[in-house]
C-alpha cells in the first residue's frame, strides 16, 4: 500500500471517529481538504486552466501578432501558415535562406503544395503565442506555442525562428 493510500486511509478512519464523537464540523473540513489536496496534487480530476492567452494569440481566420517585442516577420510567417499562404511566408524569408531551401530542391511552388496538402488533411494553426525574443550577435531569436489542429484533435507543438539583422528568417524550427 502507498503512503497516500495510508495517509488517506487514515484520515478517513479519524473522520469517523471524529463524526461518531460529535465533532463532526471540523472532520468533515479536514476531509475536504485532504480530497483537494490528493485531487490536485496527483491530478485525478482535469481542472480549467487558468491561464489567459496573452493578446497576441488569435483565432482563425489570421494570426494578428502584437505582442510587445514581436517581430512583424515572425508574425506574418504564421499568418501564411495559417492561411496556407506560401508567397506570404517566402516574403519572411531572407536571400540566404531562400537560396539553400533552393539548393536542397525547394521551391515556392513546393511549399505551396506542402500547405495545400496540410488543407486537405485537417491541419491547420488554431492559435499562436508569442513567447519572447532573445538578441544574438547579427540578429535574433523568437519563440512561439502553437495549438495545432488535426483531424485526431488538438497537438501542441512550438516554433523557434532565427532572424538576421534585417530582420529577415534564416532559419524556422
């Protein structure tokens, strides 16, 4: 047997007796705060989050972005993603990146067809949050949380960008 189970047991039998000896009230108080503390301390009942979403989380139909610090580039990358917008997202894109997604075979055209083919299978972007930026030499770092939503329900997944100078994406992971 656990120690919970134990702990549990015990303050159960010492509820009973304290109910038999009259002294009901403060059994049954402590009983309920041992059941609050063993549900949300082992999580056996999904409580509502109380966490907000900051301002810069949107809906469909286009992420709006606007969080202090955000960068418009990162923003419109997943405005393009959402909308399955391949030119909007390549517009984010620096030279640099644009050529080695080129060299390795890649084209606008193939990302388009990679976004009409996320369409047709039911996945799309149902909310971004900007997360916060860090400064590196020759540019920067941006960090989302993103819910995608798929035919098989909701996935959380995150986006990290790396921008240049000119604010530009040289990379997206």
């Amino acid at each position: 047997m656990s120690i919970a189970s134990r702990v549990l047991r015990r303050i159960a039998v010492r509820t009973v007796r304290g109910l038999v000896r009259r002294r009901g009230l403060i059994a049954t108080l402590v009983v309920l705060a041992a059941g609050g503390i063993a549900v949300t301390t082992l999580d056996l009942v999904s409580l509502p989050s109380t966490l907000t979403p900051a301002p810069s989380a949107s809906n469909m139909p286009g992420y709006q972005g606007g969080a202090a610090g955000e960068p418009q580039t990162t923003a419109t990358y997943i405005k393009g993603t959402q909308l399955y917008d391949a030119a909007m997202m390549w517009g984010t894109y620096s030279d640099q990146f644009k050529r080695n997604i080129q060299r390795s075979g890649g084209s606008l055209a193939d990302t388009q067809a990679q976004l009409d083919q996320s369409k047709r299978g039911g996945s799309h972007i149902e909310s971004a949050q900007y997360i916060g930026g860090y400064y590196v030499p020759n540019g920067s770092m941006h960090f989302y949380a993103a819910t995608v939503s798929t035919r098989r329900g909701n996935q959380y997944t995150y986006f990290v960008f790396s921008l240049d100078s000119t604010d530009k994406i040289v990379s997206v992971e």
